[in-house]
C-alpha cells in the first residue's frame, strides 16, 4: 500500500484521486508521522460497506445463537406463516 502525507495530499489531490481510480488500490494519509487516513476510491469502498453490513449481520446471528435466542424449524415456519398471511 502507498503512503502519502498529508501536504502531497493538499498539492497533488487530483493526481492522486486518478491514481485510486487506475489502481483502486488505497492510499494511506500520514500527518505529523503518524497515520491520519484512507483514500480509497468509491467502489471499493461501498464493497466494504456492503461486505461489513454481512458481517454485522453474521455477527448478531452468532450472538443470539449463544445467547440461546433460537427456533426450531417448526417455530420459525409457524412464525413466518403468521407475517405471509
């Protein structure tokens, strides 16, 4: 992954912003040495939003498994049955 600072950002912005586009690889942003942020380009980034949205959804489904919020098959056919009508 390439790093930028910040001031390559300020002078080089659309420079940089094609180059996301071509390589859609991201940029790390350093300010003071240290990492201050992302640049990606959209796409990537809205996959990563709608990969977290799966894991997030994962992640509640594995929770309530061991907080033993679960149905059996016949429950949840009923309680499906009961929203369908």
């Amino acid at each position: 992954m390439r790093t930028e600072l910040v001031t390559t950002l300020k002078r080089q912005a659309t420079e940089l912003l094609s180059d996301i586009e071509r390589d859609r690889q991201p940029i790390l942003i350093t300010q003071h040495g240290l990492p201050s942020a992302y640049l990606v380009d959209v796409e990537s980034f809205e996959l990563m939003q709608q990969r977290m949205s799966v894991l997030e959804g994962i992640a509640r489904g594995e929770m309530a498994i061991a907080e033993g919020r679960v149905a059996t098959h016949a429950e949840a056919k009923a309680r499906l049955a009961r929203w369908l009508k």
